[in-house]
C-alpha cells in the first residue's frame, strides 16, 4: 500500500520552530519528488518546497526560503521540513506529496509553476501546525 504519513505538527509560539516528517512506503522513493505543502483554513493550498529527486536541489517558495529547510533520508525513505521563525499565516495544516520525477520535470518544461499544486500521485494525510502569540 502506498502511503506518506505526515507527522510531528503541534502548537508553537510565534519564533519558534518545529520539525515535520514525511515517511514514504510503498513506491521507489528515489524515483518521485518530494514536495510540502500547506492549506490554511479558508485559503488555498500552497507549495512550500520540493526536492527535485534527479539532482537533490530544492525549490522554496519565497516567503519561508530563509526560515525553512528540507532535507531527506533517502535510506529511510523519509523527508523532513524544518521550520523556524514561525510566524502566525504559518497556522496550516501541513502536507508531503509525490509525483514521478520524469513526468514533474516534462510538466515544469511545459510552463507548470514549480510549486504548484497538481495531480500528484500521492498525498499524505497532513499534520496540523498552530502557531500562537
């Protein structure tokens, strides 16, 4: 069964920080970019980030490129979303998706924004983040 199971979301202050996983099973990990998003209430959801799997860079949506960082552990198929100086719009529910690399490269050539949200193979469940002043 495929899954991504989005975990370690919780209540922070504004300025502090939290770390998010994602855990990958059921599909060659190495083979599928890996993206974060978010969705607060009454809003759209958004890209933060993805891990283009072809060469390990990432792409960060401008507004969190300095305060968050993701990283990956191929060898437990997991990622991870290190999020500092939170700031209140950061109250999300927070997700990981995948999609097949070579087709996320063709659609990217086709004009599809980075951080799109699009029709990825996989979605995770999310985690809620609240971050409070």
């Amino acid at each position: 069964e495929v899954q991504l199971q989005a975990s370690g979301g919780g209540l922070v202050q504004t300025g502090g920080s939290l770390r998010l996983s994602c855990a990958a099973s059921g599909f060659t990990f190495n083979d599928y970019v890996m993206c974060w998003f978010r969705q607060a209430p009454g809003r759209e959801r958004e890209g933060l980030v993805c891990r283009n799997s072809g060469d390990g860079s990432m792409h960060y949506r401008d507004s969190v490129k300095d305060r968050f960082t993701m990283s990956s552990d191929n060898a437990k198929n997991t990622v991870y979303l290190q999020m500092n100086s939170l700031k209140s719009e950061g109250t999300a529910v927070y997700y990981c998706a995948a999609e097949i690399h070579t087709v996320w490269i063709r659609r990217l050539r086709l004009g599809a924004p980075v951080l799109g949200v699009r029709s990825y193979d996989y979605w995770g469940q999310g985690t809620q983040v609240t971050v409070s002043s």
